[in-house]
C-alpha cells in the first residue's frame, strides 16, 4: 500500500453534548489497487475517526499494526503516506450520505 486518504465529517448533538461521525477511506488513490471504504455514522470525537479507520483497514487485512500502534505511527513507519482532514460543525444529515 502506497497511500491512505481520510475525510471525516463531524456533528456536535448539541442538546445531548454528544460528537458524532463518519468517513471515507481511500487506499492507493488514483492507481489500479484503489479502495474504498465508509464508515458509517457513528459516535466518537476528536481522533476517534483515526482509529476507527486503522481496525476497518486492519480487518480487511490491509495493514498490520502492532496492538496500541497508531495508524499514524504504522504508517510512518512503512513508508505509507497518509492523509487526513476532518470536517467539523456538518449538520447530522451530511454524516449519513
């Protein structure tokens, strides 16, 4: 694997105090090997995206972290490049397109 893209957009329930998410990740952009992968909306705040996206990569045996490894760290470590942007302040109805 060569690359990693996340985009994450984020949802503040104002009235429960809760943040809430969901994402795209797209491995190998703009190559024959590409992939893509959802993660469905879902409750989480700050980095949780990242580490939400490391165990459905890891799942789908794309990488192998080692247990407590942080995406980012994997990554460094074997020369894959990743990119991440989170989106902040969507409203609900754009985090369950």
């Amino acid at each position: 694997m060569k690359t990693i893209e996340i985009t994450a957009k984020e949802w503040f329930d104002k009235i429960n105090g809760n943040s809430y998410f969901s994402a795209e990740i797209v491995t190998n952009y703009g190559t024959d090997k590409e992939k893509i992968f959802k993660l469905p909306f879902q409750y989480g705040y700050g980095t949780q995206y990242l580490e939400e996206s490391k165990n459905i990569l890891t799942e789908f045996n794309l990488i192998s972290p080692i247990h407590g490894q942080s995406l980012k760290k994997y990554c460094n470590e074997n020369n894959i490049v990743l990119n991440t942007r989170k989106i902040e302040n969507c409203k609900k109805s754009e985090l369950k397109n």
